[in-house]
C-alpha cells in the first residue's frame, strides 16, 4: 500500500493541469512558458513515477517560475473545459491517484502545451 497523498499535492497536480489547458488557449501569458516546461520536463522525466514526487517537483517548479493558480479563474477554466466536452482528469472516489497522476500524463500534458507554445 503506497503512502497516502495529501490533498494539498493533489490539488496542486489538478491546478498545473488546468494551467496547461489554459495556457494553450492563451499563449501570450507567458512567452518563455515553453522553455520553462522544457525544464519541468527533464526533470518529471527523470523522476521517480509516485504521484508524490512528481507533486512535489510541480510545486517547486512553479515557485521558481513564480507560477501561482488563481482558484476563481481556474474554475472558470474548468467550467469552459467542460462545456468543450474536456476536463481534467482526476481520481474517482477510491481511486489511487497514482493510476490517474502517473508520470507518462503528465509528461505527455507538458509536451502538449510545449507544442502549443510553439
């Protein structure tokens, strides 16, 4: 049985989803974004699959890039996702989050939004 993962981290993965999302949307936000993920790549890539590390990774990346997730305008976001028929992924009631917040979804999310940025 893996340790049990704090909300906290876990909110912290749904956030940097949606900020991916929205930033795909709305690229001038931040210029450098693709550079910057390119760093944020490497390091998930070479990072350890527990949903944990990977959150922990994400929070320190988005301290450095003094990235901070506004709660209001990330519901927003959401909403508008799921009026597109999108939404973040994440677990069910019971799920382990590691089957949902693995390291491959969220590479492939950073290599998206790297795409997008270009």
């Amino acid at each position: 049985m893996s340790d049990r993962i704090p909300s906290d981290f876990l909110q912290t993965i749904e956030d940097f989803l949606t900020y991916l999302e929205q930033s795909q949307t709305n690229p001038q936000n931040d210029p450098n974004l693709s550079e910057h993920l390119q760093a944020l790549e490497d390091q998930l890539t070479a990072a350890e699959d527990k949903t944990l590390k990977l959150a922990t990774i994400i929070k320190a990346w988005c301290k450095q890039h003094q990235v901070t997730f506004n709660p209001e305008e990330l519901t927003t976001v959401r909403a508008n996702m799921v009026k597109q028929g999108q939404k973040i992924p994440k677990p069910a009631a019971g799920e382990r989050p590691e089957t949902v917040y693995n390291k491959a979804l969220l590479v492939a999310r950073v290599q998206q939004a790297k795409k997008a940025q270009s």
